[in-house]
C-alpha cells in the first residue's frame, strides 16, 4: 500500500508540469504553423469557423511532436523537485529503491506511446490529406475576393495573372492576361477580355473559364497564335500540392505498395521504408524519455527547474537530430531503413537503463564522474 501510494504520489507530480507543457508547446508550435497560412487564408475572406476547422486537422501532427517533450519534461521537473527537497532520499532511506519509482513514468510513456502510436499511424495520413484539401477548397473558393485590380498575383509558383477590372459579386472579371511557364512545355502567354472562377472547383487545382481571348506561344522557333471563344485553363494547387501526395500523406498500407511500386521499377524503395519504420518507431520516444529524464531529473539536486527544462531541450534536440540524419542515411541507402530508424531508439534505451542503473546506487551517471 505504501509503495502504491507512493507511485501515486510520484505520478501526480509528474502531470501537472506535463500537462502545462504540453499545452504551451502545443499553443506555440499550432501558433507558428496558423501565422504561415493566416494571410493567405485571411485575404480571402475565410470566416473565423472555416479558419479554425482548417487549423484544427494541424493539432494531430503537432501533438505527435509534443506529447514526448512534454512527458520528459513532466519526469525531470518531477525528479528534479523531489530529489531538490529531499523527499527521494527519504524515500530511499526508507527503503525504496529508484526501479520501484519507476512505475508512475513508465505508465505515463506506455499511455503516451499508444496515443502518439495512434496519432502516427491513423491520423497524421488522413489529417494532412484533410488540411490540404479543406485549404485549397477554400483558397479556390473566395479566390475571386483576393485578385486586385491592375496588380499581378503570383501565387500560384509558375504563373501571373493580371486582371484589369473584378466583379467580386458576380464572380467575374475583364481584361485578363496571364503569363504561365508551369502547365505547358514553355512560356505560353493567355489574354482574354473576360473569365470566371466557378464556384465548384474540381481537384486541387484552381480552374479559369476565359472567354475571347488568345494563347501565345512558341513552338521550336515558330511563334503560333491560337483564338478562342471560350477556353478552360486548369491551374497547380495554390499552396503549390499537386495531385501527387506526400509519403506523409499515405497510410501504412500505402507506404508499403509504394515500396513494392518502386521496387517492380526498378528503383530504390527506401524513401517510403525509412517514413513506414519512422512511424512507428518515433512514439517509442515518449517511453524512452520517460526512461531517460529520471535519472537525469536527480542528476543535481541543486542544478534547479531552470537547468533541467534546459537539459530536456537538449537531449529532445539530440534525439531528433540523430533522427533525421538516420532518416537521411537511409533515404540514401547508406543505412537498411530499419537500422537507419530504429538504431537511434536502441541506443538511448541503453543509456537510460544505464543511467538509471548508476543512479539507484547512487554515483554519478557518467563512469568517469566519480
């Protein structure tokens, strides 16, 4: 009983600075991401609902990225404040070993692996797919609100438009010119004396409907003319997806037929092998962590909440930057995937349990430090 209310104890001074973490990371990492899109959304007119539904479909990759940093940060300031107020040792002295205190982290990275595990593997696929075709959808809907008279907007990469005069009400515009290098072979220039958006726009692409007008363009050396009464010109996607998704896009299933896709032509089918282990490796880090910031919560009893939010910056910033240079060696074929991916994990579970280990009996968590 006594060791289950300790646990218990332990547990709930481990959620209160997890859960306040978590919230600020979440707030500030959803807030960088709102300020890279809100001008482009804003500008349209977008309604505050509409801006909030499309930022939401955001939350689920952005807490897969701060569920684990919250959890280590929640176990050093735990460990930190009970071993600065010498309540570890009075635990210890009363018997208690370090492993017996390992059952309130542990749990809170199991519960915190399964829910990034399931953020991983479920939603970030169908989040992202979701974010990127809500954007556009409404981009190409209030596209109309956005063109200026007598100024060319470059949005979309590859392509200006100019528009003499808007007819936002209605939807429509006259004296259209458009200079496009990015859906033809070559520069091709398109002038019309008036066009419309639809409302329904089809795809992730932005289509135009010009009416009188011509296509100027060079064919080899051969300059050619083409007239129209009525011509339908199909753009990229404004944010710059076209209809190819991502690897971050795909589910598990998918990654692996890509693997498979890439592999019966002949190419390399690391790409998709290395984003297929990620994802399933990359939640272990809420476990590891957990693992890790107890040692190193009491590594300094005097060291401060200061010093130890400062180490759990540091080692978040190791472990991802080991990531992503295993991600790139294995991207490359340098590295199989798996190990690529998974070698990073293995490691810092060693020194976790190295750690820990020299902390129970009570030296220094580095040989050569005592």
């Amino acid at each position: 009983m006594k060791l289950k209310t300790l646990n218990g104890y332990v547990a709930r001074e481990i959620a209160s600075p997890f859960f306040v973490s978590l919230f600020v990371l979440t707030f500030f990492l959803l807030l960088g991401r709102i300020m890279r899109y809100a001008d482009l959304v804003l500008s349209r007119g977008v309604s505050f609902l509409e801006t909030m539904w499309l930022f939401s479909h955001l939350i689920p990759f952005i807490l897969a990225l701060t569920i684990p940093i919250a959890l280590l940060m929640g176990v050093l300031l735990a460990f930190g404040r009970l071993s600065s107020e010498s309540e570890l040792t009075a635990m210890r002295a009363a018997g208690v070993s370090l492993y017996q205190l390992l059952r309130a982290p542990l749990w809170f990275g199991v519960f915190s692996y399964i829910f990034c595990a399931g953020i991983t593997l479920f939603l970030i696929p169908s989040a992202n797919t979701a974010f990127k075709g809500t954007l556009n959808r409404l981009l190409h809907t209030k596209a109309i609100s956005a063109i200026q008279e007598g100024a060319f907007d470059d949005e979309i990469q590859g392509v200006a438009l100019f528009v003499e005069k808007v007819f936002k009400e209605q939807g429509t515009m006259e004296g259209i010119l458009i200079f496009d290098t990015k859906t033809s072979p070559g520069p091709m220039t398109i002038t019309a004396k008036e066009g419309s958006i639809p409302a329904a726009q089809k795809g992730a692409g932005l289509t135009l409907i010009l009416k009188n007008g011509s296509i100027h363009f060079l064919e080899g050396s051969v300059y050619r003319r083409i007239d129209f009464n009525s011509y339908t010109l199909s753009l990229p996607a404004i944010t710059g997806d076209d209809k190819q998704r991502n690897l971050s896009d795909m589910t598990l299933t998918e990654l692996k037929e890509e693997a498979e896709k890439l592999r019966a032509l002949g190419k390399a089918p690391w790409a998709p092998l290395v984003e297929l282990h990620e994802r399933i490796a990359v939640p272990l880090a809420c476990f590891i962590l957990a693992l890790l910031g107890v040692p190193l919560g009491i590594r300094n009893p005097r060291s401060g909440k200061v010093a130890n939010v400062s180490l759990g910056i540091a080692i978040v910033l190791i472990y991802y930057i080991c990531l992503v240079a295993g991600e790139a060696l294995g991207k490359n074929g340098l590295l199989p995937p798996s190990l690529a991916i998974w070698s990073w994990n293995v490691l810092l579970t060693g020194v976790g349990i190295f750690f820990l280990y020299r902390a129970n009996v009570g030296k220094s968590l580095i040989p050569w430090g005592q």
